[in-house]
C-alpha cells in the first residue's frame, strides 16, 4: 500500500543516502530530494566551500531551512545531509510525518569511506578518532529513525528492496 508520507534516508555521511534514494525513487517512480544538492543549487557554492567561506553555524542554518520547504512535499525519496537529523525540529518533522530509514553501516566500512572522500568537510581536519567519535554521537540520534537498515552485507539492490519491501507493507 503507497501512501503520500515521504521516504527520508538518514546517516552517517557516505552511507549511501543519495544513491540509494535515487534508486528507490527510480523503482516506485517518484520524485527524489538530495537535500544536499538543493543547498549546492541555492548557494552556488559546494558544501565544503559553504563550510570554508561561511561556517558550520551557516550551513546547518541553510540546511534546516531547506530540509523543512522539502519535507512539506509529499510521496517524495528525500535524502538528508549527514547532519540533518540530529537538528531537532528536522528530526521531529521526520518522526511524527514520514517514514524515516536509517542506513547503518560498520564503523571501519563508514571510516574508510568517509576518509576516501574530498568533498567532507567535517571529515577533513578530522583524525581515525574524532570520525568515530561522530559515528557514535550521531548513531544514538539515528536509532531513532522509524527503519533500521542494516547496510553491511546487502548489496545496492538487496537494500533497495528491502526498503521496498518495507514502504509497500505500511
């Protein structure tokens, strides 16, 4: 049974939050938000230039307000930033109006993704350590989503249906 509530992909950054919400968008044939990418378009700039130019604090102020124009859509995937559920009046819409997917990963998998990266700037200055240390912080917030999916040992396309699977039986 479809239903108008948006799909939101949430986690750590390179969990595969954009990748797989195109892919599920593209299967159920609905329209799909990367977050990120709406805040490329409306600042002209990349994430790490907004992060080097601007700051965090602007960023995440961006970020909250995009996300929330995004989540009055409705029957859409929308792929958040790495950050945007631990804002709290992001993560309240998300918990009480749509159907939230956490893509959780292995520590060491999201480490040496995150460190292969160019374009993280949270993940640029930071040691092994300080990675993991997010991971853990923002794991507790992301626990909250309504679907867990444990990512390590799917493929793209057993993740896909899996979360498939979930959407048409809610």
């Amino acid at each position: 049974m479809y239903s108008n509530k948006n799909l939101v992909f949430l986690g750590m950054m390179g969990s595969g939050k954009s990748s797989i919400g195109n892919l599920v968008s593209k299967k159920i044939n609905i329209p799909f938000i990367d977050i990120d990418n709406l805040i490329i378009e409306n600042t002209g700039m990349s994430i790490s230039e907004i992060f080097e130019k601007k700051g965090e604090n602007y960023f995440r102020d961006i970020e909250e307000t995009i996300t929330l124009k995004s989540l009055k859509k409705n029957n859409c995937v929308i792929s958040l930033g790495g950050g945007g559920f631990i804002n709290d009046k992001i993560r309240k819409e998300i918990m009480s109006n749509h159907y939230s997917f956490w893509l959780n990963w292995d520590e060491t998998i999201l480490l040496n993704r995150i460190k292969k990266s160019k374009k993280r700037p949270l993940a640029f200055q930071s040691t092994d350590q300080e990675i993991k240390k997010m991971i853990k912080k923002r794991s507790k917030i992301y626990s909250y989503a309504q679907f867990k999916i444990n990512c390590n040992k799917l493929t793209k396309t057993e993740i896909v249906k899996k979360i498939i699977k979930i959407y048409e039986s809610n």
